[in-house]
C-alpha cells in the first residue's frame, strides 16, 4: 500500500518537475504561514499540508485546512475549508455567498488577469466551503461555492461561478460573468452575463444577456440575441420579431 501511495505521488510531481525552481522542498509542513517549516517564497514538489499553508508554486499532494499558492499549482488540492491558488491577495475563509465582501473583486481580477498576472491551476481541486483559482485547468469540487477567473474544466458545487471560460459547471446556481462556452446544466438556475455557446439546462430559469448559440432548456428561458432553440413554460428572445412564445421559441 504504500508503494502504490509513494508511486501515485511520484506520479503527480512529474509532469512539472521542470516547472519548479530556486528553493524546492518535497515536503513542508506548516501550522500557520508563516509559521511552517519552509518559507513562502519556496516551491513544494510532493506533499504539502498544515492548517495554513502558503506558498509559491505547490505541484503533488496538497492537504490542509485553508490552503494558498501563490502562482501555480498542480496535481490533488484537498482544503477541509478553502483551497486557491492565486496571485492577487484572494485569501478569504468564507465565499461571497456568505460574507460579499470577502469575496472577489471580479472586476479588478479581470483586468489584472489581462495582464497576465493570474496564477493557474491543473488538476483537482477540492473543499468542504470553497474554492478559487484565477485560472483552472481541471475539476473543482466544494460544497458552498468554486470560483475561477478562467475556466477549462468543470466545476460542482451549490454556487459556481467564473468569469469566463468553457467546460461544465453543476450546481443549484451557475454564472458566467462574461462568455462561456459548453453545458451550464442541472441547475436551478444558469446565467451568462455576456454571450452563451452550448446548453442551458435548468429546473427554473436561463438567462443569457448575451447571444445564445446553442440550446437552453427550462421553465424560464431568456435570451438577448438566440441562434437555436428554448425548450420551456416561457420563452423570451428580446432581438427577435416573436420576442416570446411557450413551449418552443426558437431564431436562426
């Protein structure tokens, strides 16, 4: 069993082992940053965890209360309440959906983001509360929120949130703060701020401010401009010369 568990760790450190520099550890241990047993400014190659644990560039396994990296991460992210990787002073126990002030300034993100400032994620990340990454490349599992600045991948969780990206995100609510592109489903309800490519599904309403191309499904469909088709109760289409219609409303 535990050549299997060293073997799987192995595993995840290798792809990035290039990746990493200066001041590597494969091991640290923290109780609270920054009073761990390597100092923030270190890279971990194997196995993080601590209460909170605060560092560089974390690739393997990483396990903890709250956990932080600082510009990228990679391989199994495990936080008992907050797990991010980000490089622009996100650092909050609590989701928006519970304290809104803690939570992200999406607006100021986006445009440090544009200047290539974000820290990125690959792999899995998962927490009891919530999650953050300025830009994931894998799944995100919580159960309150997962928030992303950029999304390829999936997210699950009651409150999904990203500002733009493509993948799937589940949950009882869904919301794409600019363009998104793939299957905002299972939900009771999904939102696009900007314009929608793919499926909407949801249990009460869709609502895309944008342009749809693609399908949405539910009791309440709403759209700003729509190539494609609403399947529910109520069907709106602003831009279009039959804005509503029950049942199937459709425009191409």
């Amino acid at each position: 069993m535990r050549k299997m568990v060293m073997v799987m760790i192995l595993a995840l450190c290798m792809p990035w082992a290039g990746v990493v520099f200066g001041g590597t550890t494969p091991l640290q241990v923290s109780i609270w940053s920054p009073v761990q047993v390597f100092p923030e400014d270190y890279d971990v190659a194997g196995i993080r965890c601590g209460i909170y644990s605060r560092n560089r560039h974390v690739y393997g396994l990483d396990v903890g209360v709250q956990n932080r990296a600082d510009a990228s991460s990679g391989g199994i992210q495990v936080g008992l309440l907050f797990s991010a990787v980000s490089g622009m002073g996100v650092d909050f126990l609590f989701p928006s959906l519970i304290i809104e002030a803690a939570g992200p300034n999406w607006d100021n993100i986006d445009k440090i983001c544009v200047n290539g400032k974000c820290a990125s994620y690959t792999g899995l990340q998962i927490s009891y509360i919530s999650n953050y990454a300025d830009e994931i490349r894998g799944v995100q599992v919580a159960f309150v929120e997962n928030g992303a600045v950029g999304l390829r991948g999936c997210q699950f969780s009651c409150v999904n949130e990203c500002s733009s990206g493509g993948g799937w995100q589940m949950g009882v609510l869904n919301e794409a703060r600019r363009d998104f592109c793939g299957l905002q489903g299972f939900a009771l309800f999904n939102f696009s701020k900007a314009d929608m490519s793919g499926l909407q599904l949801g249990g009460l309403w869709n609502l895309c401010e944008g342009d749809v191309h693609g399908l949405q499904i539910g009791l309440l469909n709403m759209a700003g401009k729509m190539t494609g088709v609403q399947v529910g109760l109520v069907n709106v289409i602003k831009d279009s010369s039959v804005p509503f219609l029950p049942l199937i409303n459709m425009k191409f």
